[in-house]
C-alpha cells in the first residue's frame, strides 16, 4: 500500500481560519488520520522553512566535531539534555543500539517556576552561539503547534478545548537534534539507525529530515515509507496519548531503515517530543470508558511513567 493512499495531510491554517468549514474539516481529518494510522502531514504551520534550514547548518556543525569535544557535552542524567554519543539509546525490548547520535534540548523555565529544579537544565556548544538561537525558536515554534494540534484533538472528540493542551503547559518536552552517521561494513546487520518503536510522549512533530527512511507499520502488518514533502512537518501520537484514550488513538509503531549503499550519508532529522507536566495524571479518562472497552492501563503519573520508558531504552539505569 502507498503511504499517499494512507496519511493524510492537512493545513493548520484550516483550523485557526473563521470558517467553520475549513476548521470542521481540518479536526476532523486530524482526527481519522490519527486514529487510522496514527500519522498525519502537517502544512501551514508557520514553521518558517529558513529557520529549520539555518537550524540544521548549526547542528551539522556541532556533529562535525571530534569525538573528545562532543564528549565534553555528555553525561547529563539519562540524556536529558546536551549530547548522547553514537549507540547509547536502543529501542525497547530490542538489544542492538540504534546508530545514531543526538543532542537534547528541553524547557527553559525561569527562576522560581515550580519545574524550576525538576526539569534538567539546557547545555549548549560553546563554539557555535547561533545552535542555542535557533534550537529555542524552533523549540517554541513547535510547541505552539501542538497547542493547537491537541485543541482540535480534544474537538473531535467533543471535549472540553483545554483537554489535553493543558497538560503541556511548561511540559517536559524535549527538542532532539538526530545525526544518523553513514554506516560502514562493520555495522551488525540486525542493528537500524532506528530500530521499531512506539514514541513515549503524547505526540511528535518530526520537521523534514535531510533523507528519507521514516516507516510506518500498518495495521496490516506492512512496512511504508513516510516521504514528507519540503516544508511539511510529519505528526504522529506516541503512548501517553494512547494511554489516556485508552488505545483508541494508537501508539503507531516506526522505524528509520537503513540507507542503501548507494545513498550511504549523513542524515539528520528534528523531533519534538510533546510531553506533558510531570505531576500530570494519565489516568484513562472516562470519555473512552464504556461497558465494551473497560481501562486497559493503570494510573500512573507523566514523570513516572516518563522515567520507567527511560530505563527501558538505555538512557536511564
């Protein structure tokens, strides 16, 4: 099956229009395409493509650096901030390290916020003062972007406006910078720049990778290809949304296969990972309760569930 017959895309600029229509349209669209496959393509969202193109010239030049000079930036607890070296981080239950490098970045929150001294704090490459300015714009960008993606997601499902969007105010989101390196012969061949996966946050806005290699599982259990046209920002709902819902919104699984030897490059890519406040309950609700379909998860909070998916996949002991 072609992803095009699959995924659908839609323009954030249906939802904020005064036409009832258009923003009918857009909720409505979002929500199948979420509930169908979990994955949409996002257009109109104000993203401007030269910031992502500015932000990307930064970020390659902090992976050009030498091993011992992106090492000095490593070592905040469980990656949560700076960099996390080459085959740290593997998928859950899969014991091959994906074959990747990243750099996080989170909230910047001010003295005396209440997060204040949960939230790790942000480093940043001393060397390269303009990586800081457009990872925090491209930070708050998205996130404006999903204010309004999980505002229509509580719309269509006739919730009150404030559902979900309230729970990632001054959430725990984190911005990850991806260099996926060009494999050499020795790579195990059971490894992936990143292996199968369900996303742990709520949902994920991916900006335009340099390359294409994002997957998608069906539901027919087949593999396809997510190829996101230029200045497209691809969206998908990972396990906290899917736990609050109680699995009617799927935790789609994906993947990043491995480049073909004659595309064998760098490939970069920039996920923001919606999170909500740490202390936020997500606990099915009970719009998504019935007699048929009882909760299929337990309370637990955004934080501790945060942390026990952490250990999970390599970042935390």
């Amino acid at each position: 099956m072609s992803e095009n017959n699959r995924i659908p895309t839609i323009n954030l600029e249906d939802f904020t229009s005064d036409e009832p229509g258009r923003r009918g349209h857009f909720t409505r669209t979002f929500g199948e395409g979420l509930l169908d496959c979990g994955f949409i393509k996002l257009e109109g969202h104000g993203v401007d493509p030269s910031l992502i193109r500015q932000g990307y010239d930064a970020f390659e030049s902090f992976f050009s650096f030498d091993e011992e000079t992106k090492k000095q930036y490593a070592g905040s607890e469980a990656g949560a901030r700076g960099y996390t070296p080459f085959g740290i981080e593997h998928a859950k239950d899969y014991d091959k390290p994906d074959l990747k490098e990243f750099w996080q970045v989170g909230q910047d929150l001010p003295e005396g916020h209440p997060y204040r001294a949960e939230y790790s704090r942000n480093v940043w490459p001393t060397e390269i003062p303009e990586f800081q300015r457009h990872a925090q714009e491209i930070f708050r960008r998205l996130e404006d972007c999903a204010r309004m993606l999980l505002e229509s997601l509580a719309e269509f499902f006739e919730l009150p406006a404030g559902t979900f969007s309230d729970m990632i105010v001054d959430g725990n989101h984190v911005l990850r910078i991806i260099h996926y390196p060009p494999l050499s012969g020795e790579v195990d061949p059971a490894a992936f720049r990143s292996a199968p996966h369900e996303d742990i946050n709520l949902i994920t806005l991916l900006c335009e990778a340099t390359q294409g290699g994002l997957e998608i599982l069906t539901r027919e259990d087949e593999w396809i290809p997510v190829e996101a046209k230029s200045g497209q920002i691809v969206v998908d709902s990972g396990d906290m949304i899917a736990r609050v819902t109680n699995g009617i919104v799927p935790a789609t699984t994906h993947r990043v296969s491995n480049p073909k030897r004659a595309v064998n490059e760098s490939r970069y890519s920039i996920p923001f990972f919606v999170h909500p406040f740490s202390a936020c309950d997500l606990t099915v609700m009970d719009r998504f309760v019935s007699e048929d379909r009882p909760p299929r998860f337990e309370p637990i909070a955004a934080g501790e569930y945060l942390q026990e998916r952490l250990r999970e996949i390599g970042l935390k002991g």
